[in-house]
C-alpha cells in the first residue's frame, strides 16, 4: 500500500502546517518535548487512517470479484445440471444416462 505523489504532498503540507500550529496555538503551555510528541501521534494517526482507507478500498475491491466468480460459478454448475426435457420420458432417459 504505497503512496501516491497526491498523498506524499498532502503529509507533508500537513505536518508542516501543524508543526507551525502546535508551536503557534500552545494554549497549554507544552514543552518542545511535549509538542513534537504531539506531532508525531496526530501525523501518525492521519498515515493510519490512509493505509486504513486503502485497505478498505481493497476489501471492496476483493469483495466485488469474489462475488463474480462466485456467481459464473453458480451459473456454470446450473448450465452443466440442468435441463430442458420436453416430457417426463425424456427427463427419465436423461437421468439414466447421466449427460444433458
């Protein structure tokens, strides 16, 4: 799960606007120590939620051919077990015989 150039450029815009906004907004009085922890947990949780979204968007991706080839699948086993007869005779010969 890598990183496209759109996503590289948005962390890093972001972790130098919140660098500059932690050090600006510091209604708390925090020390440097403090702040660059801050930092790296927010920056952290944000790359979290990237890989999480891409992985989701992967499951979706697998759920959707999953459910393809399950359903040509089903629909080959239906084509290969059934079919038309115009009487019971017919179906019986059939039957015997163990083909379409």
């Amino acid at each position: 799960l890598e990183s496209g150039a759109t996503e590289k450029n948005f962390l890093h815009n972001f972790e130098n606007n919140l660098a500059e906004n932690l050090g600006k907004y510091n209604l708390e009085n925090k020390t440097e120590e403090q702040l660059t922890t801050e930092h790296k947990e927010v920056v952290d949780s944000v790359k979290r939620g990237f890989k999480k979204e891409k992985i989701i968007k992967v499951i979706k991706q697998e759920i959707i051919e999953f459910q393809k080839n399950l359903y040509q699948t089903s629909a080959d086993f239906r084509d290969k077990h059934i079919f038309l007869v115009d009487n019971f005779s017919e179906l019986e010969q059939k039957i015997k015989k163990g083909t379409k």
